[in-house]
C-alpha cells in the first residue's frame, strides 16, 4: 500500500516537539535567561548596596553579606520571572515576524495555534517553576534573611570584640578590653569598666564570654577582682569573684517574621484577612506567566514595523498597569472593598479578555468562530 506522505503525520512517527517548537523554545529559553538576569542584577544591586550600607555600620556581619545577596536574588527571580517571560516572547516573536519566518511558517499551513503550542512548551513548565518559587522558594528566602538580620542584630554589640583593642558599649557605660580571643570566643586577661549611676566599677579577671540570658546580652568574667566607689572619695569596695556578670544590652531576642516570610501551607490555613490577601498575591506569579505569554503572542504582531525592541516599550506598559493594578486590588481586599472569594482573580480575567480581544483584533470574530467549531485548521 502507498502512503502518501504529503499528508499531515502519514508515515512519521509521532513527536512531542517538532523542529519548530524546539527552535522556539531553545531561542526563548536563551531571552528569558538574559532579561531576568538584567532585571534581577539591577534589582538586587540596589538592594545589595543598603545591604553593604548595614555592614558598614556594623550592623550586619561580613559573613552574612554574600548569604543574603543570594537570598535576595531567589526572591527578585520569582518576583520578576513573569515580566522576564513576557519581554522574552515579545522580543523573539516580534524578530520572526519582521525576519518573514512567521511568514514561511503560515505558508507551510502554521496557524496562531501553531505559535502558542511552542511558546507554551516552555511557559507551562515555567509557570510550574513560577508557582514553586513564589510558593515556596521565596518564603524560605525571606525567612532565611530576615533570621540572620536577627541574628546580627543581636550580635552587633560582640561584633566588635577583637583582642588588644578597648570597645564601648551601652552607650559609653560599658568600656572592654581583652588580650586574646580564642575561636570558641573564650577571652583571657579581661579588663571591664562598668559605670552605675555615679558608682563606678572596675573588673579585672583571668577570663570571659558572651551570653544570652533571661535579661539580655551578658559578660560573663570568671576568676577576677572587682573594685567599686565614687571617684575621688576614699569609700570603696574591693571583691574578689569566681563568677561575675556584666550586662552589656538588653534585648529582645524573639523572631517575629513578616507575612512575606511565612510558610504558604500557614497562610493557606489562616482566616485573617492579611494572610488570605496575601496568599493570592503568591498565586500570581504562575497565572501571571501564562496569561502574560498569552497575551504577547498576538502584540509581537501588532507593531511587526518597529524596532527590535519595539514592542518591549509596550510590554514596559502592560505589565506597569498590570502590576499596580495588583497592588491597589490588595489594599482593595485589605479593606474589604473586594470580597475575598474574588480576591484577584479578577485581575487575571481582566488580562484574559484583553489578550481575547487582541486576538479578535488581529484575525476578526470570524476567523475565531471558524476555530473554534474546527472548520479551519489549527
């Protein structure tokens, strides 16, 4: 028996992706990488020199600076993954179209939908890696940083300790002076200097640590003498210790996180108000991925005359009303103006019909009619 293999899949064997789909994909998968590599360097660049700022000041440990400019780029990624995802289909859809490669590929009976099964190879598993990152990878993130600005918030007032050097503390009440520290934070031949009202206190001991206790941050001195009056009066108190404790500062040590840190399972189980709000708002970036890249396919047709990057000037417009459109719906559910079971929702519709009528715009009720009850091919 002949087969005639002009005919669509008579003869071949099926594949998941054809040569077009992985041309595509391999060229937007390349566009995605660049843009939110741009956007995150810029995002967190900025981030990064407050960050920098703060360990100046000592406020935050050396150590601590490159762990958090790791965390801040998981959390810019999944909050700037879809804009990147939109620019990217935008830009690689808008060159075929002015390169006529849209043009060959109508010709060899590639329709729209040609188009949208290989943006959409990539962007479902995108948009899964969106949801993972906004649900889960940035909560972490931002548990993660806002842990050790904690932690160095607490251990501002150590930070400073090195050997053979005098340190103030609570405010110049407190002056230290130690010869060594070992990598345990042990110190020996410590000198102390204490004032209490008009008292003052002078504390020389053999050894000493830091400690957190009950009441705050504690010097811990340990086989010492301690010498205590009022300068210039000959009335004074010299006592010798096995143990004596200085406190340094009193602080609160409880981690209390924002809701940006807090676990999505904690939030989904919450009926606060907030927490409902913001639950949505993580919900968006996997449904802004898809609706976004749903939108772009028939823009990177409506301006095929401009630039290379023409049409990213009206994806910069979008996405701009989109996003704030966002953020004025969350003071709207905060203050209950939109009823929570709507939430955002309505925002991901709103963009849905846009990208409707772009599509209506571009080939007429007609052709869409003709689709959909299958009289013209896909």
């Amino acid at each position: 028996m002949n087969i005639d293999r002009n005919l669509p899949g008579a003869g071949r064997p099926f594949r998941l992706l054809t040569v077009l789909d992985k041309m595509i994909i391999k060229d937007l998968f390349k566009t995605v990488v660049s843009v939110l590599t741009v956007l995150v360097v810029i995002i967190v660049s900025r981030k990064f020199i407050k960050i920098l700022a703060q360990a100046i000041e000592g406020n935050i440990a050396s150590e601590t600076v490159l762990a958090l400019l790791g965390l801040k780029i998981v959390v810019a990624a999944a909050t700037f993954l879809p804009a990147a995802l939109f620019m990217s289909v935008l830009m690689v859809l808008g060159r075929m179209h002015r390169e006529q490669e849209m043009v060959a590929i109508s010709s060899a009976g590639g329709g729209v939908f040609t188009i949208y099964r290989s943006v959409f190879g990539l962007i479902v598993p995108l948009s899964i890696c969106a949801a993972g990152l906004s649900m889960y990878a940035a909560p972490w993130a931002e548990a993660r940083s806002e842990q050790l600005m904690h932690q160095d918030s607490e251990n501002a007032d150590i930070r400073g300790i090195s050997a053979g050097r005098f340190s103030e503390y609570s405010g110049g009440e407190l002056i230290f002076y130690t010869e060594n520290v070992d990598a345990g934070g042990k110190m020996s031949k410590v000198f102390v200097q204490n004032k209490q009202g008009n008292k003052l206190g002078v504390v020389n001991a053999e050894y000493g640590r830091l400690e957190y206790l009950p009441g705050g941050l504690y010097l811990i001195l340990e086989q010492g003498e301690r010498v205590q009056g009022i300068p210039g009066q000959k009335d004074y108190t010299i006592e010798a210790f096995k143990e004596y404790a200085v406190l340094v500062e009193k602080k609160a040590v409880a981690f209390v996180p924002h809701l940006e840190a807090l676990p999505t399972g904690k939030l989904w189980q919450s009926k606060q108000l907030a927490d409902i709000a913001h639950f949505q708002d993580r919900l968006n970036a996997p449904f802004g991925v898809l609706l976004l890249a749903f939108l772009a396919v028939p823009l990177a047709k409506s301006s095929p005359r401009g630039g290379v990057y023409g049409s990213v000037l009206v994806a910069f417009g979008i996405y701009f009303a989109y996003a704030n459109l966002q953020r004025v719906n969350h003071s709207w559910v905060m203050s209950e103006i939109v009823p929570t079971w709507l939430g955002y929702f309505w925002v991901e519709a709103l963009l849905l019909m846009v990208g409707l009528l772009m599509l209506v715009r571009l080939y007429s009720w007609k052709w869409v009619m003709l689709k959909l009850t299958g009289k013209v091919a896909l």
